[in-house]
C-alpha cells in the first residue's frame, strides 16, 4: 500500500518547486520588459517592488522623491480612488528628463480579498518614451509630406497653366507637359532618396541632361562648386535644367553631335555677407541652331518662375553664337560642407 502522506508532501514539493520557478521568470520577464510594479496596502504602504528604476525609486517603492510634485499626486489620487471604488484606472505621464521628456503608462489595480473588500493596490509603470517619440517623428514625417506634397501640386498646377499658354495644340500641350513633369519626377527621385534633405547640384544638374539621350560624360562639362540644395531648391533648378536641356537639344549644342554645354557654379559674396550660389549655363549656338525668337514657356520659367520661387535673380541671353543663362541661388537654398 502507498504511502498517500509522502506522495502529498512530494506533490506540494513540486508545487512549490514550480510556483518559485513561475515567480523568477515573472520576474525576468518584468525586467526584460522594463516594466516595474509595486504593490501597496490600503495606506499606502509598500509591501514589495519590483524592478523599481528611476524615477520610481528603488525598491522602497516610494517615488514621491523623484517625481515632480504635480506627477506624485495624480498617481497618489488614482490610487486612492481605485482603493475607493475598488475600480482600475489608467495615466499617462510625460516627465521631464535630462534628454527631454520620458512618457509613462500607469496602470493601477485593486487587489481584492475572498470577500471582494480591496486590501490594495497594484500599481504597474512601463515607459514608453521611445514609441511616444516614433509617434511624433511619424506626424512630423506626415506634416512635412503633406506640406511638400501641397508645394509640388502648385508646381505642377502652375507648369499646366503656363505650359497650356504657350502650346498652339493639345498635342504640343501633352507633349511638353509630359516632359515638365518627368523632369520634376526626377529631381523629386533624388529629393526622396535623401530622406527629403535635397540633392547635390552636379547630380541634379547630370540627370537632367542624361535624360534626353545625351551623354553627360560627353556633353556636360561641370566645373566649380557642389553644394547641397534643399528640396524646393532641387524641384525648381532641375526644371531650369530641364527647359535648358530640352532647348540645347531641340534647337543649340545638344543637337549637333559634338555639341556639348557649361556648367559653371561658383560661391560668391552676397550682400549682407551672405554667400549666394553663381549658377551659369552656357553653350555655343551655330547659324542652323534655328532658337525661337517668341517667348515660350521655357524662357518664362528661366526668368521668372524659378528665380521668384528661390528669391533669387536671373538672366537669359542669347547672342548669334552662343546662349547663358545665369541664375543667382540665395543661400537659403542650399548647403555646403
């Protein structure tokens, strides 16, 4: 016959075995998680802590010290009113830290007898200041898309207009529409490849004559400065480049096989010393490069539309043996290093 005695003292072995394991990996994953919990008597008194890490103290649970007085009561009085009601509740604190804010999610709990009567409270603290700071870097991120995106549909709303002024049929409309828009495509491709810092001006400015079967090795000599532009700085000088590129082609050097174009950029002194970006295209034109003596959309965006959108200044002139545009680029449009 068994002995029922020795087995009940094994099975309660085990159990306690088992209820010390349960308790250490609570305790891990606690700590893993970064969650602390503190369990306090109807008058407040701590009767353990876990994983108690500033600001919450140590394992005294008592984090009145370490809070500002405003944080300390509001936790204070949700805990009194779950001691109260016998009800949960919940809070969110931001509290001021060395780096900035740190945000917090408070749950507190009534822990009630057999009877139901609340003979405490557990109080559980997870920080979450690096999910709150995702958050506000996504509606930042969101802001700014929306207010790029609301920039470029002007753009775009404005390149319609003009172009549909200057073109004599909806096939002329299309056609040069299209290609304004792939332009600012392109400059936009480069805009978002940087996390919408902007675009270096040589890679701009090499895109935007590649795009029309021109070898930029060949037929853009590049020379003199580099910098940085922002955004809309990048959007607008890559449609300058665009109506130039498409000019050169159409009617000047880019036509001719040998032909080939000068990119000369330069920072120079600017008034209240300022540096201002000196942007200069030049190309030798012949007697066949038949340009267009009207004004077209190209050479009102030249002229107008891009410097106004840069607060800067422009000059396009065109002599029987040769074309320069030059554009003065404000130094609130780019950067250097």
């Amino acid at each position: 016959m068994k002995d029922s005695g020795r087995s009940d003292e094994i099975i309660a072995l085990q159990s306690a075995e088992s209820g010390m394991q349960l308790g250490r990996a609570l305790l891990h994953a606690l700590h893993n998680a970064g969650i602390s919990v503190v369990y306090q008597d109807r008058e407040m008194k701590t009767i353990w802590a876990r994983n108690m890490r500033p600001p919450w103290a140590s394992d005294t649970g008592d984090s009145n010290g370490m809070l500002p007085l405003a944080q300390a009561e509001r936790i204070g009085a949700a805990k009194r009113n779950v001691v109260a009601s016998g009800n949960p509740e919940h809070l969110e604190l931001s509290i001021p830290a060395d780096d900035g804010v740190r945000w917090f999610q408070i749950w507190v709990d009534a822990d009630h007898d057999d009877d139901g009567a609340v003979q405490g409270v557990v109080t559980t603290m997870v920080e979450t200041t690096e999910q709150k700071r995702r958050e506000q870097t996504l509606k930042t991120l969101l802001r700014e898309v929306s207010h790029r995106s609301k920039n470029l549909l002007a753009i775009i709303q404005s390149i319609a207009t003009q172009t549909s002024r200057y073109s004599d049929t909806l096939s002329d409309f299309l056609t040069r529409f299209r290609g304004r828009l792939q332009s600012l495509a392109s400059s936009q491709d480069l805009v978002t490849s940087s996390n919408w810092r902007g675009a270096a001006l040589r890679e701009l400015v090499s895109g935007q004559v590649g795009r029309y079967g021109a070898d930029p090795v060949r037929s853009l000599r590049f020379r003199g400065a580099n910098p940085y532009l922002n955004p809309n700085a990048a959007l607008h000088i890559g449609l300058a480049m665009h109506e130039l590129a498409v000019n050169s082609v159409s009617y000047g050097a880019l036509s001719r096989a040998d032909g080939f174009v000068e990119v000369t950029a330069d920072l120079t002194a600017a008034s209240a010393g300022e540096t201002a970006l000196s942007l200069i295209w030049a190309e030798a034109i012949g007697a066949n490069d038949n340009q267009p003596s009207e004004k077209r959309f190209g050479s009102v965006a030249l002229e107008r539309v891009v410097p106004a959108s840069l607060n800067g200044t422009a000059t396009l002139e065109i002599t029987e043996d040769r074309l320069e545009y030059r554009l003065i680029v404000p130094r609130g449009n780019f950067e250097t290093d």
